[in-house]
C-alpha cells in the first residue's frame, strides 16, 4: 500500500501539484487519470523519488520517502517495477539482456537460474522466440510487453505504468491492460498506472484518483463513475459519443 | 692604384652577386625560423582561439550561469567516482566502451595522421630548400611538431568531435527517451554506470591511440620525405633520433590523458543533462564538441607552461 498525503509539488513558481492525497491499496490496479498536463506524470515521478514535493508525505507500507536520499531509497528501489511510456528500454540491448539487466545488477542468482526467469517473465508477457531482437527490431505493443518482463523480473513490491497503452492500437492496448491487472493479482503488488484512456479505466480500474489541474477532484471505482455527478469527471470521462451513448444507455 | 673599367665592372657584377646570395639565404633563414618556431605560433593562436571563445560565451550566458554549471560539473563528476552497483559488470562495460569509443577510432586516427606526417615533412623540407641546414632536420622537425603538438593536440581535438559527439548524443537520447530515468528508478547510479565506463575507457585507451598516431605521423613523414626525395632514409631516421628527450614522450602521453578525460566528462556532462527532444540532443552534441576543446585548448596551453617551460 503506498499512501500520499497533501502532496505539493511546484516547478519554479508555477505549483503542479496541489495538496493530493491519497491511497493506493495493495493487490489492486490504481489508475491515476485527467487530462494531458494534470500533473499525472509529475505525481508518478514524485512517487518514484525522481521529483521531489515541496511538501506532504509518501509512504510506501510504513517507509516515509520524502526528503530521502538515493543512497536511502535504493531498498525500496529494488522493490519498485517501472513501464514507463515509451518503453525506455536499452538500445544496445537485446530483448534478453534487458530484462536480464536488473536481475545482473541486483539477485545473486547463476546465470543459468538468471536465464530461466528472464525466459519465464517473457513468456509470463506472452513473449517468446525474441530475445536476441533489439528494441528497434519489434513493434510498439511487443517493447511494451517487454519493459512489463523488466518490471516484474525482480518480483517488485510496488508496479507502475505511466500510460502503459499510448500508442497502441485498441487490441494491444487491451492485452496490456489485461496483462497488467492479471499479474498484479497474481503477485499482489501494489501498481499504480497513469493513464488517460477511458478503455483501460473503465476495463481494470479498480480503484481510480482523478486529477484536474494538480488537485485531487474525485477517487473511485469503475463501477462509481457511471453514477457520478462530479461534474469535471463527467466532462472528461464522458467527452466521447461513445462513452455518452454507453451512459445513456446505462 | 686606380683599377681599369673592365676590372671595376667585374667586380660590381662580383659584388651583386654576393648580395643576392645573402638575401637569398637570409629569406631562407627567415623561412626555416618560421616554420621552425610553428609550434609557438600555434600556441599564441590558441591563446586568441580562447580568449574570443570566452569572450563569446560570457556574452552569449550569464556569468552566474557558468559557475553555476561549473559547480554542477563537479558535482557529476564526483558522482562518477561513487562505489558502483557490480564490478564485474563495470569491467565488462569499461572493455566494451574501449572497443566503442576507442578502438572504432583507431583506423581515423592512424589515417589522419600519416597524411599530416607526410604533410609536415614536406612543408618543412619545402622551407629548408637550398639552405646550408642538414637535410636530417626534416626528420627531427617532423618528430617534435608530431610528438609534442599534432598527436596529443590536435587529434583530441579531432576526438572531441569525433567521440565527444557520439558521447553527448547517446546519453542525449538516453535521457530524453527516459533511459536514465530507468536505470536510477531500478536503484542504478545512472552516472556510476553509464559516465565511469567511458572515462575509464579513454583515460586508458587514448594515450594508446596518440601512441599510434605518432607512429603514423612519423611513418607517414619518412614515406612522403623519402618518395619525394627531399631526404634519404638514412637521414630522416638520423633526424627523428637527432637531440631525443624522452621526457617530451612523457609530457605528450600526460596531455592525452588529461584530454581524454575532458573529451569524456564534458561531453558526459552535457549528454547527460540533456532536456527536451530530438532538437536538444543535437544541441547537447554541439556544446559537447565545442566545451571539451575549448577545455582542451585551454589545458594545454597550462600543461605546456607547467610541463616544458
């Protein structure tokens, strides 16, 4: 469970985040949507340590973050999967060798043993016969599945996914959001995706925290927002003929 | 006793002619100087190269913003010296940066600098024509200007851009294609991991690389002067012996490393904190190449003083 209090995060003058709170429960896929420059990515990056609040708490299951070091964090670093939006995998490496990466870096496991769960991650993301491809090599959807095999191959405590299913046409973007909701109830993780994609929220979002202009506007679940009357969620959610049509009809 | 007029006109011919051949060999002289004293003019012409690239830096960026970069810089650098994740990894990434930034650069360099061996000993045995001076100095000129400025010098320069670029725009892209971002959110020390290696690397395989270039840069001086018949063999290998001090050896090979590890921190530096897109990276690239050889100039122009005066 990672929970976060009054969070606030400012760039220079302009304040990005506004005192968001919330929490995000374990064995459950979070979904933090709004619209594009809401302050989604900045509150991900907050959680990762990669930014640092001005003020508030985040606290990963007793473990307070705010104002530690790396050196204090690199425990609970390894503990952390990350799918960021691009992939971000490594270009000079393969398939293989990236998802081997953190496994080099961090288990003291043979390289025999090693290779196993790299085979068993990518077959776990329905990856097989790819691993000596290079990332330029496959397409959008399969570098995806491929930064999720580098996000669970340490077995992590805490997932998250900035916009796992941009760029992707509706049939993958599903099999992700799938993929992703199967393994964090598989292992019990805590994952945290952000996401503006009205299919994924309404597919896997079992618990979700809205965010309009850096302040936390409403939290729910999927089955909550047909029944709304939070007027920035309705606008936002129900922007689409389709979503309206689904609501009229609900 | 008065002289008789075709006596008189005899010797005024005589004594044009000696004239001539005094002017003559001045201006020989006065060419030999010059060329002979090539490696203190460059010096001074790298005093201008800097004082107007400063000029256009502080004009082009706040002063505050230099230091205040210059403080970031050090901070990175000291970032690098930090204990890294796995050793056996950092070998294996120190090896393969070798083979990346310096052994790819090996045929560019001997290429480059047997054609400037060749070009050096040409112009100096141009410069030497008909004087008194022994035919062996053109070995021995070819020997100093290549060992004591082209090799070290003037191929890290050539490197800066060469391997600076290459540098700047890897971690350039690596950063905005969330690469970096990555590896310190998995608990790697981004600057550990991916900076060290390509410092490590250079620090150990340029002096290597300018070893190699001095070879060629004499090879080529040795092809060129004895092809073009402007020296025997004999006399070229008698000059690049002629008066050796080993210490100028020792002063080249202390340069490289030090602009070795310019060419990698600084173009490291800029990759690195590249931000933006595409549009950035190539910028970051730029400023790489442009920052480690103004550093470079300017060390030089240090070591020298501190070295060999």
């Amino acid at each position: 469970m990672i929970e976060i209090k009054n969070i606030v995060k400012a760039f220079a003058t302009k304040e990005v985040l506004k005192e968001v709170s919330f929490t995000f429960e374990q064995g459950k896929t979070n979904l933090v949507i709004g619209q594009s420059g809401s302050g989604k990515t900045v509150l991900l990056k907050c959680l990762l340590g990669l930014h640092e609040p001005e003020s508030g708490f985040i606290n990963f299951d007793g473990l307070d973050i705010v104002g530690k070091s790396n050196k204090n964090l690199k425990g609970l670093r390894k503990q952390i999967g990350m799918v960021f939006q691009g992939g971000a995998l490594f270009d000079s490496m393969n398939v293989e060798q990236n998802v081997l990466y953190p496994l080099q870096m961090f288990s003291k496991l043979s390289k025999e043993e090693m290779l196993q769960r790299v085979n068993f991650c990518l077959k776990r993301v329905n990856l097989e016969n790819v691993n000596h491809l290079f990332p330029s090599e496959i397409s959008g959807g399969m570098k995806k599945r491929v930064a999720i095999a580098r996000a669970i191959v340490l077995n992590p405590k805490y997932l998250f996914c900035d916009e796992p299913n941009s760029g992707l046409d509706p049939y993958t973007a599903t099999l992700i959001d799938n993929l992703l909701q199967e393994i964090t109830h598989e292992y019990g993780m805590t994952t945290v995706i952000n996401t503006h994609d009205m299919n994924s929220v309404m597919e896997i979002g079992e618990k979700i925290l809205f965010i309009k202009e850096g302040r936390n506007v409403w939290e729910g679940t999927k089955a909550d927002i047909i029944t709304s009357e939070n007027q920035h969620l309705q606008g936002f959610v129900f922007s689409s003929e389709l979503f309206k049509t689904i609501k009229r009809k609900s | 006793m008065p002289s008789k007029p075709g006596q008189s006109q005899e010797l005024t011919t005589a004594h044009e002619l000696i004239s001539k051949e005094a002017s003559n060999v001045k201006t020989r002289n006065v060419v030999f100087f010059v060329a002979f004293k090539l490696i203190s003019v460059l010096k001074i012409g790298y005093l201008l190269i800097v004082v107007v690239n400063l000029h256009l830096i502080l004009y082009k960026t706040h002063a505050m913003g230099l230091i205040a970069s210059f403080g970031k810089y050090l901070l990175f650098i000291a970032d690098v010296f930090r204990k890294p994740e796995r050793r056996s990894v950092m070998y294996k990434l120190v090896v393969k940066e070798v083979y990346e930034l310096g052994f790819k650069s090996v045929l560019f360099v001997v290429f480059v600098s047997l054609f400037v061996g060749a070009v050096v000993t040409l112009q100096t045995a141009a410069n030497m024509e008909g004087s008194w001076m022994p035919r062996y100095l053109i070995g021995y000129a070819t020997r100093d200007a290549i060992l004591l400025e082209f090799s070290p010098t003037i191929i890290s320069l050539l490197l800066a851009g060469k391997i600076g670029s290459n540098i700047a725009s890897s971690l350039g892209t690596m950063r905005v294609t969330e690469q970096i971002d990555a590896l310190e959110v998995m608990g790697v020390n981004p600057v550990t991991y991916l900076v060290r290696p390509k410092i490590f690397a250079l620090m150990f395989f340029n002096p290597l690389l300018i070893c190699m270039s001095m070879f060629g840069g004499v090879i080529g001086g040795w092809i060129s002067g004895t092809l073009s018949g402007e020296c025997t063999s004999a006399e070229f290998i008698s000059g690049i012996q002629y008066d050796f001090v080993p210490f100028k050896a020792v002063y080249a090979i202390i340069k490289t490393i030090l602009f070795a590890f310019i060419i990698a921190s600084v173009s490291s530096f800029h990759g690195f904190f590249t931000k933006g897109g595409a549009l950035e990276v190539g910028r970051s690239s730029t400023r790489a190449v442009v920052f480690s050889s103004v550093f470079i100039i300017v060390s030089n122009y240090i070591l020298t003083q501190l070295l060999l005066n």
